[in-house]
C-alpha cells in the first residue's frame, strides 16, 4: 500500500518520474502479451494432443512454468507440447528472473530511493521559511552557533554542495539544504531574501565568491564572515560583508586580557547600551582574600561585582563571595564607574617578568601585540625558524623541552599563554607546565568546544575556545539587543517585568534565590537605572536586564517568561 502512493508520486513529479513510470508499463504490458499469447498456445497445443483444459488451468500452467516452479501436475505428451514448455520456460526465466528485478529496481526502486533522498537533502526550502540563519559551510566555529541556534530554538539551514555529505549531516541531525554555495539560484532557494542573517565561515577567497553572490541576490541581508587573513577583511566588506571577524586577532586579545602578568584595570567584554561588563584580575592588589562585601567596590566606585571565574568556572558573586589570586572579577557598571574602578588599581602591577607565550602563530602574535599594548613584556616560544619576526621577543625551540622554556623564563614568569591550534598538543603543554609551575596562571586555546573541560582538568586556570568565540560573536550580532553573550556559559539578557514582580522592592523578588540570575539594570520611561540599589521598586513598564548561566537563565524564563509577551521567551 505504501509503494503505490510513492509509485504515483514519482510518475508525476517530474519529467524523469514519468519516463520511469512509462517504461515500466510498457514492461508489464509486453509481460502481459506473453503470459495470454502462451495460454492461449497452451490450448491449441492441448486440444491437438485431444485434452482440454479450462482457461483458468491455462494461465495456473503459464504462470507455474514462466516462474521455473513446475510443479508437474499439467505436462504435455507430444515433441510439440515439450518444446512450447521449453519455449515458455526460458521466456519466463529472461523475463521473470532477470529482466523483472533489473527494471523495477532502475525504473522504480532506484528513482524511489533517490527521491527519499532528495527529502532528506532538499534544493530549495519552503515560502513559509523566514527569519533563518544561512551557513555555507561547517566546521568548528559553525557546529557551535547550531548549538546556540538550537538553544534558541533559531531556524536554520546549511548549504551543502555535495549529496553524499548533505545525506550524512541530515543523518547526523543538521538542517541541510542541497545547493552550490557559488550559484544564485541556490541563494534564491534558501529564502535570502527573508533570511535573518548569512553567515560565511570557509576560506576567504570561498566566502568572497559566496558573500559576493548572496549580497547580488539580496543586498538587504547581514552577512558575517569570518576571515584567515588580515588582508581579506577589505575584500570581503566591499563583497557585501556587514561584519568581518578576525578571529585569531580577537581571540589573541581575549587571552591576553585574562593575563595577571600586567595591570589590575578593568577590561571591557561586552556591553548593553550604557551598561558596561567588564573582567578584572586581582593577583596582586590588596582585593585578595576579602570578600566582595569587605571589598567595598560598589561603595568606592559605584561598579557592582556580579560574578567570579575560578579557574574557568562563573559563579555568581554574593556578598560573602572571597577573592582569591587566581579570581577574575566581572563588574558591571557605566563608563564612569568602570573608570573609578580602574582609578582605585592602576597603580598595581602583579609581575615584571616576561608572559611566556607558547606558539608564534597568529593568535600567539596577536596575545603579543595585545600584551605590549598594555606595556607588558612577553616571550614567543616557536619552533618553526620562519616564524620569528624579531629575536629578541621570540625564543626558537619546542615547548615540550625544558630548557627552552627556561631560556623563556618560565620559571620566573606570572604566566603562560598556549595559543597552538592543536588541542592535544595544548592538553599536554598544560600538563607539563603545571608540574613545572604550581603557581603560575596558565590561559589555554582550545579549538573544539568539548576540550574546554579536559584542559581545564589538565590545570588550565582559564580557557577559550576558538569555536565559542566565534560563535558568540556571530550570534551576538544575530540577537543583538536582547541576549548578550559574554563567554562560554555566560550570558545577559533582557526581559520586561514579570506581572508578579511588579510592585516589589528589587531584594524582595525571588530572582537570585530561586533561578540564580542577578539584576544588571533596569530600564524604563525614566532611562536606565545601572546597578539599581536594592530597594529599587519594579514597574510594569520596567526592562530588566540580567546576568546568569544558561542553566539560570532557563530557570528564570519557565518561572516568569509565560507571564511576558511572547517576545520575551526568546523565541524558545
């Protein structure tokens, strides 16, 4: 029953369905013709032999002979009888055995699996698709932003070129759409036009020719593409780019910000209008060992400490929360405050040794340029020669060896930066570092998201991921304007008052207690309230914004986000 549906399908659904749906009557038909031509002889042979048979015994014999199952209850006597048995023997042995199984399976099986195939491959999505993501190519930095589009519950789809790849992915759970990432009419297939954002993440000059047709097809679109080359992001901007990201410069700076090795000051990582997120390190001022009340930070320069990294992990900061040297703070406040901040510990330096940094690649170049922007000294561990711009920053040799980090001065430094983009090669780098330095700051890279855990294991005190960076930006710049993400687990979001909030004093509301998100502002007809003191009151016409993990930020949409307007819920 389920065949015949599918058999009609495909005789109508294109011009090579039909083609196969007549071949294979014209098959049936010719097979037919035999099977009456042979009963029909049948009779005539049986009655000069003096016997009859009814018609009905005369195909039972037709069909038992063709079939090759001869059962032997009907035979014939004369030459002639046994040679027209011959006849029909071989003629249902060519037809039924070899040339019935060959065309249902070219004309009909085949088609029918290639069909299937296409179902799971589509060339071209529904009118009804509006507001996706398009993604021309998956690796690393893509895989991640599935994820969160996942989360989000964000539609998508990724353009695949090849069928036998476009089948595995849609196997493997991935929304893929069968096209050339070079043709217009695969942009046109895809719905660009209403899509949200594209999104190029393959080699520059792949992205260019990608970003270039896309950008002819529907000039409205934001498109992001990720660049391998610094020389690339002016071509790609003039391709019809609305954002380049450099990532190996970002993520240079990134891990360079997480160093103890210069000043105490505040750097920013984010930011939601006037509302600033900031990280500090604290290794050598006077904040270690006191806890965020004893701190007195908010009273002494209005920044409000809203979470801690220990080593790697975010926690929520209270009152009782206690600084440590390895505790990177996360202020939240305005420009002012951050610069009242930086007022009170710019006078502290945590070390005048050198930052070894293992690995003079472009994120290892990049941690260097950033670290001497700060006014802090650093050595480049690298063991390719051609790579070593200036002697006297880098040393030549393996980091596995232990007197060229020596001659680095990993023994006297506050801390190491492995920047290689092999995960393995920095899950060991860690290892061996820690047992060389118990107390050195170790800041890692890791490409795949699922090492970040392992280096931390391994005795990272923070890591970065290559693929979370990127996806963070990406979307970022997707929801910009109500989800902030600011590293990898780390979230802000903004919300209207729940109704069952409304009224309370901001220390009275449940939100930390029950759902561990902490109120960064609050927003409404009056502008925004930064760091609002306790007894803040909430209105109905209110926005909260909030900080929190993705674990607490669920917590606080199914507790009050069905109370909100459905734009709210993050379209979850």
């Amino acid at each position: 029953m389920k065949f015949l549906p599918t058999l009609l399908f495909m005789a109508v659904a294109s011009r090579s369905g039909r083609r196969n749906f007549m071949m294979l009557l014209r098959f049936f038909a010719v097979l037919l013709v035999l099977i009456i031509a042979f009963t029909v002889s049948f009779h005539v042979i049986m009655e000069r032999e003096g016997r009859n048979y009814s018609w009905l015994s005369g195909l039972y014999w037709t069909l038992v002979t063709m079939s090759t199952l001869g059962f032997g209850d009907i035979t014939f006597h004369s030459d002639l009888g046994r040679l027209f048995s011959l006849v029909v023997l071989v003629s249902g042995v060519v037809f039924l055995l070899v040339l019935m199984p060959f065309t249902f399976i070219e004309f009909f099986y085949a088609p029918w699996m290639k069909t299937q195939a296409a179902a799971r491959a589509p060339t071209k999505l529904p009118p009804t698709m509006r507001n996706h993501v398009v993604m021309i190519h998956l690796d690393a930095v893509s895989q991640a932003l599935i994820s969160r589009l996942r989360q989000y519950r964000i539609p998508y789809v990724l353009i695949i070129s090849e069928l036998s790849e476009a089948l595995q992915l849609h196997d493997q759970g991935y929304e893929v759409m069968l096209g050339d990432p070079d043709s217009p009419a695969t942009y046109e297939n895809a719905r660009i036009d209403q899509a949200a954002l594209l999104v190029a993440t393959d080699s520059d000059t792949k992205n260019t020719n990608a970003v270039f047709t896309a950008h002819d097809v529907a000039p409205g679109v934001p498109i992001v593409a990720t660049a391998g080359r610094a020389a690339s992001e002016d071509i790609l901007m003039l391709a019809g780019c609305s954002r380049v990201l450099q990532l190996p410069e970002m993520m240079g700076q990134a891990l360079a910000r997480r160093t103890i090795g210069g000043d105490s000051l505040a750097h920013p990582i984010g930011n939601f209008e006037e509302l600033i997120i900031a990280e500090a390190t604290v290794a050598g001022t006077p904040l270690i060992g006191k806890t965020v009340r004893d701190s007195r930070l908010r009273e002494l320069s209005g920044v409000t400490v809203v979470g801690v990294w220990e080593r790697g992990k975010f926690e929520l900061a209270g009152p009782e929360t206690r600084i440590t040297a390895q505790t990177v703070l996360i202020l939240a406040g305005t420009q002012e405050q951050i610069d009242a901040y930086d007022a009170l510990f710019c006078i502290y330096h945590v070390s005048g040794a050198p930052v070894v940094i293992i690995g003079g690649g472009r994120v290892g170049r990049a941690v260097g340029a950033a670290l001497a922007a700060r006014g802090i000294d650093y050595r480049i561990v690298e063991p390719l020669a051609d790579r070593i711009k200036d002697d006297g920053q880098y040393v030549h040799g393996s980091a596995a060896d232990l007197e060229t980090l020596q001659r680095a001065g990993l023994m006297e430094s506050p801390a190491v930066v492995i920047t290689t983009r092999e995960d393995d090669l920095n899950i060991y780098l860690t290892i061996y570092c820690r047992r060389l330095r118990q107390d050195i700051q170790i800041i890692s890279r890791s490409t795949l998201e699922r090492n970040v855990s392992t280096l931390h294991r391994a005795g990272a005190d923070f890591v970065l991921s290559y693929a979370s960076m990127g996806a963070n930006m990406v979307f970022n710049l997707l929801r910009k304007g109500d989800v902030l993400l600011l590293a990898e687990g780390l979230y802000v979001l903004r919300v209207p008052t729940p109704p069952s909030l409304v009224g309370l004093q901001l220390m009275n509301t449940p939100i930390r207690a029950e759902t561990g998100c902490s109120v960064l502002a609050l927003g409404g007809a009056s502008g925004k309230r930064v760091n609002p003191p306790p007894n803040s009151i909430l209105q109905a016409q209110d926005e909260m914004i909030l900080i929190g993990t993705l674990e607490s930020e669920d917590l606080f949409l199914k507790k009050f986000a069905g109370q909100n307007s459905e734009s709210a819920s993050r379209n979850r």
